[in-house]
C-alpha cells in the first residue's frame, strides 16, 4: 500500500477506509527508508501481511486455536449506531487441524 510508515512500525494495524482492521504492516519497500526526511508517495510502499492469514496462521501452525477464539471482533456496524450499543462477538475460526509436517 503507499501507507507511509517509519522504523518501529512492524505489527502496527492496517485499516481500510471504514476503519476494518485488514492486517498488519510487515515492512517497508528500500525506498520507504526516506520517509523519516520526506514522504515520496510514488515510491513508498508499506508491506503487509492480511489479518486473515495471520488468524489462520495463529489457528493452524501455531497450534492456537483457544488464542483466536479468545479474541472478540465488532462486526461492521452502520455509522449512525451509538459505540455503546456495539457488543463484541466472538470471532469464528475453523478447528485446528494440527501441526503440518513438511514431505520429503
């Protein structure tokens, strides 16, 4: 994405223009390093990893499913509602399906 984005970024939430957290920044392309001097947003590019991935991972590699049926999400909710009528719900996540093995 052309986020603009600084050393001690990594693992800060991306969020789309309705504020849906949609994943995490990873990195920054070369020219990116720049940016603590000037922002060139036809160069700089921010590197991210899909929260969906990093949920399915969390699930699936790390064996930590109980991790991610922990955490609660608010679903997409109209901009007219009050935040305090805005309950949390848990997020659906498929079972673990056990640690992969790699072939030979």
């Amino acid at each position: 994405s052309n986020n603009d984005i600084t050393g001690g970024n990594s693992g800060s939430g991306v969020f789309n223009g309705n504020g849906e957290l949609i994943g995490i920044a990873f990195d920054g392309n070369w020219e990116a390093m720049s940016g603590d001097i000037a922002f060139e947003p036809e160069l700089q590019r921010t590197i991210s990893v899909d929260i969906r991935y990093v949920l399915w991972t969390i699930d699936t590699f790390a064996g930590a499913g109980h991790l991610v049926e922990e955490m609660t999400v608010v679903e997409r909710v109209p901009k007219a509602a009050n935040k305090a009528d805005i309950a949390p719900v848990p997020l659906e996540a498929p079972p673990a399906k056990g640690n992969m093995v790699p072939q030979d």
